[in-house]
C-alpha cells in the first residue's frame, strides 16, 4: 500500500473518532432565534367610510300643546380617520375624528315643527383590548350636532327656520376585524346628550314668544364602518 493510502485511511478513521462527539455537541446547542418580526398591524393610521341609523330625543320650550318632544331616527353617513396603537401585550389605544351627514330627523305635528339634523362630528379616544384580529373597545370624547329647525309660526301660520350648533360629550363601545393588514370593518354604537340652544322662529305676528329653547337630550347611533389602515406610527 502506497503512503498516500496510508494517509487517507488514517484521515478517514479520525473523521470518524471525533464525527460521534461533534454530532452530540451539535445536537445540545440551542435552535437559531426567529427572525425580527414587525410591530403588530395595528400601530398605524386610517381613514374610511361609515353608515348608520342615527335617534334622537329632544324636548322644546315653549310648547302650544301638551306634548313637547320632537324624536326621531334618520339614516346618516359620512367619514372617519384617526390612528392606533398596541402596546407589546394586546392593549389598544387611539384618537379618532369623524363627519357624519344627516337628513330629516324629527317631527312635532300638534304644534307643527320640525328638526333637521344637518350633520354630526365628534373627536373621542378609544382603548381596547385584541382577541387575535379582533378589537373589542371603548370610546368617549366630545361631540358637535349642527341643526335646524322649523315650523309654522303666528296666527297666519308663516313658516320660519333658524340653525344653530349643539355641543355635548359622546361615548360608546364596539368591535372591530381586521380582514388583513389593511382593510378592517367594525360595528359600534354611540351616545351622545347635547346642550340647550335657542331657535329664533319669530315672524312679525310671533315675537318673541316664537324664540324656542330646544334640549337635546339624547343621540343614538347605531352605526357600521370600513376602514383603510396604512403605515406605521413607529416603523
């Protein structure tokens, strides 16, 4: 046998003295870390759009007759943005705003006045809690309802108008999906109780007794929203 043979079979019986110790060591070491994962998708900012059935009960002064509520529910719709962020365990936080545009609202017909809502805005926080994809949360902030009212005033019965703007505090709870990174749907319900304003309906048979307090006691939304959500606060 030739020197070269000698030295491939003394390579060949060392390989395999140290193969056994090396597989061992090799086998106690720890598994490599997971790669770097991104912040949760829900660090980011959103705008979308909302649908909903907004009630509202409201009470006016004076009153000719016996019965001084004017309630109603209209359809509304409108936009909505604002931005969250999630905490490294499934804690939520976030500031939205919204714009919601409504229509014919209430109806008084003993004393034959009316109240249009013209639209509703609001800036609330929210804080929630995540279930996998699923936000369940909490809101509160203040709110604005711009309306106007109307009615036939007087003796002759001449129809008058006046708007004003309604400010008072909203709350309300709700759950939102997130269907991927991006598009996200939620369900939520509001309340909101506004301030007294005064309507000056007065014609020159009807004054002053036609300027009308009205109450807006109580607002109900019933409500559902798409969102686009893109980017990252933190990224």
């Amino acid at each position: 046998m030739s020197k070269f043979s000698y030295r491939l079979a003394a390579a060949a019986f060392v390989a395999m003295l140290l193969g056994g110790p090396l597989s061992v060591l090799a086998a106690d070491l720890p598994p490599p870390p997971p790669p770097p994962q991104l912040r949760n998708d829900w660090t980011q900012l959103y705008i979308g759009g909302t649908v909903g059935i907004g009630c509202f009960q409201m009470i006016y002064i004076p009153s000719i007759g016996p019965d001084p509520e004017l309630n109603g529910c209209n359809v509304m719709g409108g936009v909505l943005g604002g931005w969250t962020y999630q905490f490294n365990n499934n804690l939520v936080i976030g500031g939205e705003g919204d714009f919601m545009w409504g229509g014919s609202t209430a109806h008084n017909v003993l004393d034959a006045v009316s109240y249009r809502a013209d639209d509703f805005r609001s800036l609330r926080g929210r804080i929630g809690w995540l279930d996998g994809d699923t936000l369940f949360y909490a809101t509160g902030g203040v709110g604005w309802v711009s309306g106007t009212m109307s009615g036939l005033v007087g003796p002759s019965s001449i129809y008058a108008k006046d708007s004003d703007i309604h400010t008072g505090w909203v709350v309300g709870a709700g759950i939102e999906h997130a269907f991927t990174p991006s598009l996200h749907a939620r369900l939520e319900y509001l309340y909101g109780t506004f301030n007294k304003r005064k309507y000056d309906l007065s014609v020159s048979t009807c004054t002053p007794t036609c300027i009308v307090g009205l109450k807006m006691k109580d607002l109900h939304l019933v409500r559902a929203a798409v969102t686009w959500n893109f980017g990252s606060l933190l990224w």
